[in-house]
C-alpha cells in the first residue's frame, strides 16, 4: 500500500527505480510486438517459399506436397478410405453415363417410330382420299355415261378375209361399178386400220417401161406411209402403178390387160385394186382406155366418159415435183391481191381457130350477136374483144410462139416452158382454162396441169366449162378455191370477175394455195390423198395422229416443295372448284366411227376462217368428211355442260363448256438447274395442273444428286435427240390433256395469273392465249416487216413462253408446218414462238389472246437468257419477213383486244391504262 501510494505521488526516495519499471515495460511491449509481427507476416511467407521451392529441388522428381497418383495417395493410411470412396463414385458416374446413353438411343429409335407412323398416317390418308376421288371420278362419268345413254362397247373381233376368195358377181354394166356392187367391204372392217399393199413394180414384166422418177417417187412415199403392209393376206386395198410410161415406150392394152390379170391377188375380177397412172406430162397416154379393168378403181389424169365410174375412179392431180419438194422461195406472195393482168390465157388449138380469128367482132356486136355454133369460137372471140376493149389488162394468146406441146385432140395445147408458163402467171389474178371441146373428155392431163399451176403460184382458177371433172371433186369444196363457169357465160367471165372484192379474192387464193399444198405439190400429198378418199368413201376413220416418243431420264424426287406466298396469294380472286381429283386425261372421241350428214355439213360451214380443211397428217390429209376426226382426242371438241350461275356461283365456275378439265405444263430447260427447280416449285399447289413435261434440251445429262421437288403431281423429263427450240413444240405422248401451257424455265407467274389464262383458253380453244404480247409493223424506208416488242395497245402475237395452246396445235407444228420453217428455227435457235403465232394465225385467221398479268412475267435474278442478246431482235426481224414468204402472205391479225379480272385488282402504270379493255 505504501509502495504504491509512493508511486502515485511520485514515488519520494524511490524516483531512480520507478524510471526503470517503466523502462522495462515499454520494452517488453516492443519486443511482443515485434515477435507477433515476425510470427503473423514473415513466418508465412518463409514457409510458402519453402514449400514452393522444396519441390523444385527434389532431384528425385517426387513432390511432397504436390498432387499425387492415386497409388501414390493409397499407399498413405489416412487417405485409403478417401480412394475407396473416389473409385466408388467413378464406378457409379460410368454407370450411369452408359444406361443414359442407352435411354437416349431408345428415345432416338422411338422418334424414328414416330416419324415413320406419321408418315404412314399421312400416305394412309391420302390413299383414301384418292380412293374417294376414283369413286367420285367413277360415279360421275357412269351418270354421265347413263345420262347419254351410250355405254362404251368393246371393239369386235377383227375380221381376216379368206385367201381364196370367189368375189362379187359382176356388174351387168361395164360402167355400172359402184362401191356397192365392185368393193368388198368384207375385207374392210372398221377396226381393220386400213391395211393397204402396194405392188412392187420391179417384179413384173411392164415395171421395166415405167418412167424411173416416178417409179422411185411412188416406191419411197408408199414405204414411209403409215397404212402400207407387207402382208398381203390381210390387205384391205392393193396399189399397183402403171404410169408413166417412158417415151417412146407405147404397151399394147392387151398387153397391159394381160399383165393386170396375172397379179399374184387380182382374183379374177380385181376387185380392191386401185390402178394408178401418174402424169408428168400434157400429153400423157391413156394408157387405161381400152382396157378391161374389172371391178378396180382407177386414178389417173386423163379420163373419157365412156371409161371414168363417178364415185369409184379418182381424178388425180399430174405429177409435177416427183422427186423434189416445192421452192417456197420462189412461190410469189399472195398479196397484193391485183397483179398486172386481170387474167391471161395462152393455148393453141388446130381446130376453129382460123375462122375465128377471121371472124373475129368487136366485144359490142358479139354481146348482140347470135351465138356461134362452136364455143371455142365464141370464146376466142369473146376474150379477144375485152382485150381490143382496153377496160382491164388482159392477156390472151390463141398461138403459141414456139412449137405447143403436144396434146389431146380438141385440147387446148401448152404453149412454152414451165417456167415460162409460171411467169406469166405470177403476173395473173385470174387464169383462164378452157376445158376440152370433146365433151366425151372429162378432164385431160393439159387441164390438170394448168390447174396445178395456176394454184400453185396463187392465180386463181377460172374454168370455162361445167363437164369438167376436176381432182377428187366429189370430195374438196372447189367453189372456195376457183370458179368454174360454163362455157355459154363465156360472154359474162369479164363481169364475173370485177364482181369480186378483195377479201374474197385473196381467201380464194388462201384457199387455192391450202389445196395445192395439201393435195397436189408433192408424190407423197397425192399418194396419201388417194388413199384417203378411198377410206373416207367407205367410212373408216383415219389412223391417230403419230405422237412423239418421250424418253424418260430418271430422277430422284421426295424434296419436300415449300408453297411461296406471293405465288399462292390470290386476293380476291377465287380461282375455281377445289380440284382434289387425281390427274385425268382429256377425254377421247367417241364417235370416231359415226359419220352423219351433220358432220359433213358442219365440216364445210363451221370450220373457223378460210381454211375449212383441215390438214391432218403429213401421210393423211384430212378431207371434208372428216374434219372433225383428228386422232385420239387431239381436235376441238364441242362438248357442253359447263357450270354457270350468278354472284359467287358464278365467281367460283371454272368457265368454258368442257366440265371437268385439267392442263398440262411444259417447260423447256437448257442447263439451268437453279433456275428449274425454283420453277417447278412454285408449280406446288396450282390447282388443275395434270403433269409437268420437262423438255431437256441439253445433251448433258442433269445431275444424279440432284433432288427434284415434290409438287404433288407427276413430274416427267423427256430426253431430246437435239438442242432445239421446236422440241418444245412436239406432240409428247406424254401430254395427255388437250390444253398445253408452254413455259420458260425462268418465267414467273402467280396461280391467279395461270387459272385466269386457263379460265380465258376454255373459251377460246382454238386460239393462243398468254400473257407477254408483241406486235410486228410494217417498215416503210425498208419495205420489210420488223419484230416490236415494245409496249402497245395493238398486239398480233403472245410469246408461247407463258401461253396456253391446244395440243392439235403441237402435231401442226411438228408434221404439218413446211420444214423451211421449223429448219430455220434451227439455224438462228430463235424464233420458235413466231413460228407458232403464224401457224394458229394462218388455221384460225384469227389473233391471240392477251391475258394481263402483275407485270411479273421474268424471273427476278436469273440468269441472262438468249433474249438480251442484240442479234436476238436482228434474227427476229429476218424470221418475220422469211415466214411471210413461205406462206406467201403475212398472216398475223392485229387486235386491241385484252381480257382482264377486276378480281386481280391490277395495279396499271399510269401511261398504259387506257389501253386495256376489261370484262
């Protein structure tokens, strides 16, 4: 106590030991605090560098605090039961890494199932719908079947005559040989084809004397035509040629006689063998007069009365171009349709031509004389005075200046050379041919051969006398192609012929020039033309028209085809009856074997323009009678029972008189893979789509990896022998629709667009309707026609690349059109849609169809087509000008006319407005 209370007061006596107790204790505190320093900062950082170092150092490469293999960490006691822990987990962990692999496999393999039996749902439910749509399909062509009350029948059981048999009794007049009484029908049937064998005139004895060019002409197109067979036993009609002979060669008629008796199938009496004589020159021999030719036919040139049967022999036209085809080139143009003469006649004739030339009168005294007792006289006399009378040019010539050639007796004889004889005709609008004065000559092959020229450099034919039995009368319509005036009207022929106007005249021509191609220009015409009015008299209807083989190139399809919007975005635009019926073909004719008067009237009355004949075949030209029968389903059927109404119900019909109808989609494609599959894919969904045809017209073959789109109806890829623009005119016998929508690869059309032309082609089958319009013009300072293809409100042609045509149309094309066209389509790879626009202008004489589209006919970022070359429009232009010279004529309409849906709400540049026209 004492102590420190000496220390709080000082501390008195004691001051030097209380200055070193304070002393000792701030040293104490110092050092504490040092050594805790030393212990928590460098005693760390000591042992840390040692250990980090320690490892380093080991010249034994084991480290004792770094990380260890796990034998290593077992072999120590305390961490045993921590391995077996690790190695228990890892056994665990691989465990259940495998069985998730195997769930996840079975889940895989389950989807997979899944896929598949959705798959199968689906193909499941569509076979049933097809199902219910082969029903619906069968129930309504049995009600319509019920309806006409005209069940389909089987064919019958095909007819074979026998070998040897009898014939007919003969008839009690020579002359009096009908169909009825001299042709077997027996060996005929009307499913028989119309099997027809042809003589080689090499086996027998008179086959020697026949003119060589003739003989091969006739032995070539008798090879190549389509009713020839070798087997004789089943023939329903036997050709032997007689003519022409070669000069001087003259072969006795009961030489010939002999010679027609003793063919290997004759039987007895001839009957179903038709003799043909060929005339190549005026005065060919008759060789057939005097000669018993039982009960065949007989068709040549030249025929007396006492020897032609009417209604069983043929008149046929002379052979002039036996061993070439007709220079079109050379063929004059049919317009304008006055030329220099109004008409002209060169001839000579022995007999009244001196005193008529003596006796000749002013055209005033003979129109009131009395008249002559000799018409040739009066003929002469007359076209002599309306020559002297200077009211027209005309030209008429009673003397050759050089030697005539020779001719029948009272026949008026030729004057010149051929070409010389066609000069002046060139320069004719009339010509004159004045029939023989023997009324017992019917025709002669002088006649015959100035009928053949006159047509065929476009001078229309003025016959003066009645009598005159011209080729194949009883079937071509002769009042449509030239007069035939008898010869009292002689004095009348001068206003007869200033009474024609213009059109008439040149439809006239038209007409004259169709006849002449179709009939007379070539030995193949006359062959088949024979051979058809035969068939045609005895009512066997003609062999379908030849088709075009498609070679398939396999394909792999199964790409699933997207539906793009704008191609599926109709607006308001209703585009028809859902079609959910599997594709169908057009319909085939049913009356191919009935042929009434009402057929052959409407043949006559009802065919569309000038053109009332039809042409059917290049081997089978069609004739009157029958120019509804065109084939298996390829003509223009007048079938009714199309579906009308008002407000909806009438937005919803499809139009037209056909009932049920689908198209088909051809498609040339050259080596635009891209650019084909994005098209066929935008045809997914397009309702009444039949088939897609695609033309490959490249000899490369398309891909083998390449996956074609599933757009839900057939797609077929028809290989071609040749990179040719006219092989997308070919009748594919694939096409299996009347209605054919030829398209480019590249073209880009919405479905609205395609249903309104197909709406617009019902209506309107015999025409060419389409959407890109183009027009020709006249060029003045180069007198020459030019291709336009700028916009306008007057159109004469649509681009057949987005066009729809009727598949006749196709086998025109291709069989009928003159190959000078289809050759020079080849030559520039051009043209081919003008080509088209000419042919269906020159059958129908009448323009196409515009349908008007969203102005989105090119394919946005194709690639460049032939069409944006510059040499493009030049190849055009020559094609324009050299089409019109085959035909003779330029045979394109213009119209303004356009149709157009209000239902598309087309959206109309200002500048172009007013040069549509709707309905």
């Amino acid at each position: 106590m004492t102590g420190y209370t000496m220390l709080r007061n000082g501390g008195v006596g004691n001051g030097g030991q209380t200055c070193m107790l304070r002393w000792s204790n701030r040293i104490r505190l110092t050092w504490l605090s040092f050594t805790l320093f030393i212990i928590l900062v460098f005693f760390p950082l000591i042992a840390h560098y040692y250990l980090t170092t320690l490892d380093e150092a080991d010249e034994a490469g084991k480290r004792i605090f770094g990380p260890r293999a796990g034998s290593e960490l077992c072999e120590v006691k305390h961490v045993l039961d921590l391995c077996r822990i690790r190695e228990s987990v890892s056994e665990e962990l691989l465990q259940l890494e495998a069985k998730r692999q195997e769930l996840n496999s079975e889940i895989a393999k389950l989807n997979l199932k899944i896929e598949a039996c959705k798959k199968s749902i689906e193909n499941a439910k569509q076979d049933l719908l097809q199902l219910k749509n082969v029903i619906s399909q069968t129930e309504h062509s049995y009600k319509e079947l019920m309806a006409q009350n005209q069940p389909k029948l089987s064919l019958p059981i095909r007819l074979l005559p026998e070998k040897d048999d009898t014939g007919l009794p003969p008839p009690k007049v020579l002359r009096g040989c009908r169909l009825h009484n001299c042709f077997d029908y027996s060996r005929c049937p009307l499913t028989s084809g119309f099997p027809v064998y042809v003589y080689d005139s090499d086996q027998f004895a008179f086959g020697s004397y026949l003119d060589p060019l003739v003989k091969q002409a006739f032995q070539a197109t008798a090879r190549a035509n389509v009713y020839v067979t070798e087997n004789a036993d089943i023939a329903c009609l036997y050709v032997i040629l007689v003519g022409e002979m070669q000069e001087p060669v003259v072969l006795r008629p009961a030489e010939l006689e002999r010679h027609l008796y003793s063919l290997p199938h004759w039987r007895t009496d001839g009957h179903n063998h038709v003799i043909i004589n060929l005339s190549r020159r005026s005065d060919t021999q008759n060789l057939l007069y005097n000669v018993s030719t039982g009960r065949a036919m007989v068709a040549q040139s030249t025929f007396y009365a006492a020897q032609y049967r009417p209604g069983f022999d043929l008149v046929v036209s002379p052979l002039v171009h036996a061993m070439s085809e007709p220079n079109f080139m050379e063929i004059p143009p049919q317009v304008p349709v006055k030329r220099k003469y109004l008409f002209t006649f060169q001839g000579e004739k022995i007999e009244s031509l001196r005193s008529s030339l003596q006796e000749a009168r002013s055209f005033e005294e003979e129109m009131e004389g009395d008249p002559p007792a000799d018409y040739d006289d009066r003929i002469i006399a007359t076209l002599k005075a309306v020559q002297d009378s200077k009211l027209d040019q005309v030209l008429v010539e009673f003397t050759c200046k050089n030697q005539p050639r020779p001719s029948l007796p009272t026949e008026w004889a030729l004057c010149g050379e051929r070409e010389d004889r066609l000069e002046l005709l060139k320069l004719s609008t009339f010509a004159l041919i004045i029939t023989p004065g023997d009324p017992h000559l019917v025709i002669s092959s002088g006649c015959a051969t100035r009928l053949f020229e006159a047509l065929e450099v476009g001078a229309v034919p003025v016959v003066l006398g009645e009598q005159v039995q011209l080729p194949y009368q009883d079937m071509l319509q002769w009042s449509e192609a030239a007069l035939v005036v008898p010869k009292p009207r002689v004095t009348e022929v001068h206003f007869l012929l200033r009474s024609l106007s213009d059109s008439d005249l040149l439809a006239m021509r038209r007409q004259g020039r169709f006849l002449w191609e179709t009939y007379f220009s070539t030995t193949d015409s006359i062959f088949s033309t024979v051979l058809a009015v035969i068939r045609t008299r005895i009512q066997i209807p003609a062999a379908p028209i030849r088709e075009e083989a498609a070679a398939e190139i396999p394909h792999r399809s199964g790409k699933a085809a997207g539906t793009d919007p704008n191609m599926a975005d109709n607006g308001d635009l209703d585009l028809g009856p859902v079609e959910t019926e599997p594709p169908y073909a057009s319909p085939k004719y049913l009356r191919n074997f009935t042929l009434t008067v009402t057929d052959f009237y409407r043949s006559w009355n009802s065919a569309p323009g000038p053109f009332h004949l039809f042409p059917h075949t290049p081997f089978d030209p069609v004739l009157p009678s029958e120019a509804k029968f065109l084939g298996s389903g390829t003509g223009f059927r007048p079938i009714g029972g199309g579906a009308g109404g008002s407000g909806k119900e009438f937005q919803a019909a499809l139009g037209g008189n056909v009932p049920r109808e689908q198209f088909t989609v051809v498609m040339l494609t050259y080596e635009r893979e891209e650019v084909l599959m994005n098209s066929l894919e935008r045809l997914n969904g397009l309702p009444y789509l039949n088939k897609v045809v695609v033309v490959w017209n490249s000899p490369k073959l398309p891909s083998e990896d390449l996956l074609w789109p599933d757009i839900g109806v057939p797609i077929m890829v028809v290989r071609t022998e040749k990179n040719s623009l006219n092989n997308r005119f070919l009748p594919w016998n694939e096409i299996e629709t009347e209605a054919i929508l030829s398209i480019d690869d590249d073209a880009h059309l919405r479905h609205d667009e395609i249903m309104f032309g197909f709406r617009v082609w019902r209506e309107a089958r015999d025409r060419i309707v389409g959407f890109p319009g183009r027009y020709h013009a006249w060029d003045i300072p180069h007198q020459s026609w030019l291709y336009n293809s700028n916009y306008s409100c007057e159109l004469s042609m649509v681009l057949t690349g987005a066009a729809f045509f009727h598949k006749y149309y196709a086998y025109l094309y291709s069989y009928v059109m003159p190959q000078a066209i289809r050759d020079m389509v080849d030559e520039y790879i051009n043209c081919e849609d003008i080509a088209m626009n000419f042919l269906v202008s020159h059958i129908t004489r009448k323009p196409p169809i515009k349908v008007t589209s969203r102005w989105t006919f090119r394919c946005p970022g194709c690639p460049q087509a032939l069409s944006h070359d510059d040499s493009h429009f030049h190849e055009r232009h020559r094609c324009i000008n050299f089409f019109v010279k085959v035909y003779g004529y330029m045979p394109l309409l213009y119209t303004q006319f356009r149709v157009d849906s209000v239902l598309f709400k087309t959206r109309l540049p200002h500048d172009k407005t007013k040069c549509f026209k709707f309905i």
